[in-house]
C-alpha cells in the first residue's frame, strides 16, 4: 500500500517499468510487467513530464498554477489526489530529498 502523499514529498516518474507515449495532448504509458495501459489526461501529461526529474509536491502545484488558471486550493486537493492514484498505479515513487 502506498503512503499518502503530502506537499513536501519528492515524487520522480517510474522509467523502469513503465513506456510513455503522447497521444495529441494526452499521454498513453504501459506497464510493461503487466502489460496494462494507463491513459494519462492533458494535465495528467503535464505531470508525467515534469517528474521526469524529481519534483517536491510543492512545485508541481506552482508549475500547474502558472500553466494552467485554476485556484490554488482546487489545484492543491486535485494535485494530491491524482498523484495519490498515480502512485497506487505505481506510475510515481517517492524520492528522498
């Protein structure tokens, strides 16, 4: 089980088991163990390519609040909740600092 992840975590993208490729705007990654797809929204793309290098939680919101206009409690809850379901699908992990 994976733990929650706050606003300080360092997150980095999983290169080993996972092959990305954008579709339009959107990203298609498979698992290669499993074989399974994961389609990833335009935002959800975005994140994917920031954690190509470690990035603390804190900063994804910036880069998304600068990109996109969105309040910053609504990017916060949404951030979090959707790097939650990344990480259970084991596309992120955490990092130390």
């Amino acid at each position: 089980m994976t733990a929650t992840i706050g606003l300080e975590t360092v997150l980095v993208r999983d290169d080993k088991n996972f092959l990305a490729n954008p579709v339009g705007e959107e990203m298609v990654v498979m698992d290669m163990k499993s074989g399974n797809y994961i389609g990833l929204n335009p935002v959800g793309a975005h994140i994917w390519k920031l954690l190509e290098t470690p990035q603390p939680v804190t900063a994804i919101i910036a880069n998304l609040m600068g990109t996109y206009e969105v309040d910053e409690d609504t990017c916060r809850s949404q951030t979090l909740e959707y790097l939650d379901k990344m990480a259970s699908q084991g596309l992120v992990r955490t990092q130390a600092r």
